[in-house]
C-alpha cells in the first residue's frame, strides 16, 4: 500500500518522528534563550511557578503561569477546530503547521532583550495545538511535545517483550524509543546550534515545518486525487 493510501495519514511515523523532533527542539530553545522555561513542559512550568512564587519572583511566576495559560488555550483551539472542521475537511490539521511556522519566524526576528512573556506563551499555545492535532502515531497514543509519558510506555513494552517476547509489544516498544530519541536529539542539537546562533536558532524549526507540512500536504493531495 502507498503511504499517502493510509486512512490516518497525521499518524504516519515519518510525521511523528518529525513533530517530535521539533518539540525537543522548541523546549531546548525556550529553556536556554528565555528563563528556563519550557514552552511544552508544563509539569516542569508548574515546578519552576511554584519555586518562583516561593522566592518572591513575580515576573517569572507571571512568565510561566502565562504560559501553562496559553498551553490550555492552545488544547482547547484544537478541540473546537476540530468538532467543526474535523468531520469536514481532511486538510484542518495544516493550518496548525501554519500558524507555528508563523510563530516561529515571527520569534527568531525579536531581539534577546524582548521581555520573555511576549514570546514563551506563544509558542506555548503552537506546541499545545501540535501535540493536540498530532496525538497518535501508528495508532499508538503519544506526546510530541514532551517526553515523560512515550518514555514510560516504552519502557512498558519492552519489559512486556522480555517476559512475553510478545512481537507487538517490540514493535511498540521500538516506536516509543524512537520518539524518545527524536526528542533528545531535538533538545542537543537546538543547544548546540545555540550556542553560534542564540536566539535566531528557532528559524530551523521553519525549515522542519515547511518539510514535514509540505510532505503530510502532498500525502493529502495525492489520497484525494487517488479518491
């Protein structure tokens, strides 16, 4: 069977792998040019809000609970995009893509002086609505924006295949493991390239967008022209 023949197509691995890679990416990118905050992480934010709040630090209690806000409304967008376009449209998830790639660029233009709440909740809201839109790969539920939960359910089926050498739960296994090291590999090299082109380093996550957005378009296009 084609690719573009598969009837959930935002499932494909290629595209998970992808749109994790990005989130690691996005995460190491807020965490070393914006305050140590995480534009996906919340469970990090609320940690660093409720330090923050104990230490008398208002402006990054402000920060960070802004973006635990923005990361909300961002679920919720996808939500009601959804129940109204979802059943209509095989094309609303790219409008999500677009709306990141916006963000994006519109970030790496600002100066490192730009106060940092003007710039994490932001993307807090684009990571929100990707790991929203994008939530299953290969018909497993997953994160591409964080990576505790893919973490756990890999260590799950591989220690099922060590007792059970259940075939299935290797393979699953094998697509959690991967996401791991999408993300970890987002996270290392967004520091990497930090460290040359500080703030301007989100541009590259432009680049990623417009490949994985163009492919998972043309993978439409074709399933469309092929109905």
């Amino acid at each position: 069977m084609q690719r573009y023949q598969n009837r959930h197509l935002f499932q494909l691995r290629e595209i998970g792998l992808g749109l994790t890679f990005i989130g690691g990416f996005i995460d190491a990118y807020t965490f070393v040019q914006r305050g140590g905050v995480l534009a996906a992480g919340q469970t990090g934010n609320l940690v660093f809000l409720s330090v923050d709040i104990a230490q008398h630090n208002l402006p990054g209690a402000v920060t960070k609970l802004c973006t635990v806000l923005a990361f909300i409304v961002g679920v919720a967008f996808v939500g009601i995009l959804n129940h109204h376009l979802g059943a209509h449209s095989h094309y609303w998830r790219l409008p999500i893509m677009v709306a990141e790639f916006v963000v994006c660029l519109f970030v790496g233009a600002l100066p490192k002086t730009t106060n940092n709440i003007l710039i994490v909740p932001l993307l807090a809201l684009v990571m929100a609505m990707q790991t929203t839109a994008f939530s299953h790969i290969s018909g497993h539920g997953y994160a591409n924006v964080f990576t505790t939960g893919n973490l756990k359910k890999a260590t799950i089926a591989l220690t099922d295949f060590g007792m059970t050498r259940n075939q299935d739960s290797l393979k699953t296994a094998l697509v959690y493991w991967e996401l791991v090291l999408c993300f970890a590999g987002g996270a290392i090299i967004s520091a990497l390239l930090q460290i040359w082109w500080t703030t301007r380093t989100i541009w590259l996550v432009n680049g990623l967008l417009l490949i994985v957005g163009s492919y998972y378009a043309w993978l439409l296009t074709k399933r469309v022209d092929d109905d």
